[in-house]
C-alpha cells in the first residue's frame, strides 16, 4: 500500500489571489477581510457594525431585510471586491 503524500502549500507572502467576498459572507467576516466593506455597506445604507445580526448573518441576508434585490447585491459584492482588488494592487 502506497502511502499518500502530504501535499503542503507553499507559504509565502504573496497574498491570497483567491480571496473573494461572496453574497453568501458573513458580514463581520467582510469586514475583517475588506475594511473598506464598511464604507461600502454604509454608502448602501447598511449600517452593520452596530448591527446585531451581523455576527451570524450573510451579507444577501442583511441587504434583503433592507430591501435591496438580487441585482443590487451583486453589484455591492463586486463592489467590495473590487476595492480588495485595488488594496492588493497597492501594496505592490
């Protein structure tokens, strides 16, 4: 029986290209992850961090119960995502 080869990523400083922000994130979790999500969610008039529902809700679950649709949600998902693409650019 062949034994089977551990396979341990090489670590290196380079940060995580697949890092991604989803509609299925917890909101506090964007947050540590993207600071900048904050302002976003805010500028969408999603006051999250003094929200209690925060710690357990996606970031689809919080934008439904103020009202936002399907489309508006992806468009603030790409949103976040795009200003982590730009801080990893930066750092460059």
């Amino acid at each position: 029986m062949a034994e089977k080869e551990e396979q341990n990523p090489k670590k290196t400083n380079e940060p995580d290209k697949t890092l991604k922000i989803t509609k299925h994130t917890l909101i506090t979790t964007a947050m540590e992850k993207c600071p900048e999500a904050l302002g976003i969610f805010f500028e969408h008039g999603l006051h999250c961090v003094g929200c209690g529902g925060a710690g357990f809700e996606t970031i689809e679950q919080g934008c439904q119960v103020h009202g936002m649709n399907e489309t508006e949600i992806e468009a603030m998902v790409e949103e976040i995502n795009g200003a982590m693409k730009e801080k990893r650019q930066n750092r460059r």
